[in-house]
C-alpha cells in the first residue's frame, strides 16, 4: 500500500511539472527590438530618413531621388522606399563591398533596411548566416528558419524585428525591418494578390 502512494505521488510530481512546463509560455529565441536592433554599416532601425540620406551625399544630386526623398522627410504613414547607390552617391569606405542598399522610411524613420553585397560569395546560405551571427553578435544559425525562398533564404524573428539573410547565385543579401512594417507590407501585398486574383480571366 505504501509502495503504491509512493507512485502515485511520483506521478503527481511529475504530471504537475509538466503542466507548469505546457503552461509556461515560450522563451523568444531573440529579444531584440528597434531599439536594440544591429547598426550595419551605420544603418540602423529608427534612425531618422536625414541620418539615412546622409551616409550617401551625392544621392539628393540625382533628380529621380528627389520626390521619394521630399516624400520620406514629409512622415507620413507611407512607407517610402530610398534606393541608394554607394559607388555613385557617396557611401565612401564604409560601403566597400556593397552594391546597394534601400531603405524604406514612415514616419520619417526608417522601419527596413536591406544590403545587397557585392563581396565574396557564399557556398550555402549557412556559411552566411554564420557570419552574420558573428559579426552582428546575432543568434545561431539554429535558431534561423527556413524563408520564403527556401533553401537560399533564412529568416531569424525577434520580439521586435525581422533579419532575413538570403544568398542568389553566390552574392548575399541582408534585411533588417520591424514586426510592424512586415504586417503592414504583407497585408498589403495580399490585398492586392486578392484583387489580382479577382480580376484574372483565365
């Protein structure tokens, strides 16, 4: 009789640690937010569309520029989206290596950023999320998942942001945005999917 309360109260034990264990939220893998988010090359979330153009001063000489960047230091709720050219606008030593970069800016701060390098290639989007953890003291690859484009594209999501590192045909790409601007993009593209659809004729 002892014996069988003995287990019956070993499986009350063990039943009620794993109802705290289901009960218990998750852990976010990573924390970070805006506010905490990588500076790459100077760019970071939050800084404002002014702090952004000035990393390329030879941007605003181009005459296509000049609507988006009017449009960007307006802050409105749009997301405007600079496309800069370091070689040609000035991006100097600290671009070095990369080929472009667009930054999309609301409120007349910038809420996505994205880096195409032209640099050294990569033998597997594996070997490039690595380096990313490394040099941007980012989690490990493991905690990196598979993203839209599969095998060449990972993403990692944090309480606040988004980083999606992709490789194409050995070349590299990073994007940095928050939560917010990635909704607001998705709800976007799927409304005008949705229309499209409606408006197909096979």
């Amino acid at each position: 009789m002892k014996k069988l309360v003995m287990v019956l109260l070993a499986f009350a034990f063990v039943a009620g640690s794993i109802n705290q264990l289901v009960a218990r939220p998750p852990q976010a893998r990573c924390g970070l937010t805006e506010a905490n988010a990588p500076s790459v090359r100077g760019l970071r979330l939050g800084m404002s569309s002014q702090q952004a153009i000035d990393l390329f001063p030879a941007a605003i000489k181009r005459r296509e520029m000049k609507d988006d960047i009017d449009r960007a230091k307006a802050g409105g709720n749009e997301v405007v989206y600079l496309a800069f050219e370091p070689a040609g606008d000035g991006g100097g030593d600290r671009f070095a290596g990369v080929a472009s970069v667009v930054t999309g800016v609301q409120k007349n701060r910038v809420v996505d950023f994205r880096i195409a390098y032209a640099g050294p290639t990569w033998s597997s989007i594996e070997e490039w999320v690595g380096k990313l953890s490394e040099t941007l003291n980012l989690p490990a690859a493991r905690d990196w998942v598979v993203g839209p484009t599969e095998d060449s594209n990972k993403v990692l999501r944090c309480s606040g942001i988004q980083i999606e590192a992709s490789t194409q045909g050995g070349g590299a790409t990073l994007r940095v945005r928050t939560n917010e601007s990635f909704r607001e993009h998705a709800a976007h593209t799927g409304s005008s999917d949705e229309s499209k659809r409606r408006e197909f004729k096979p």
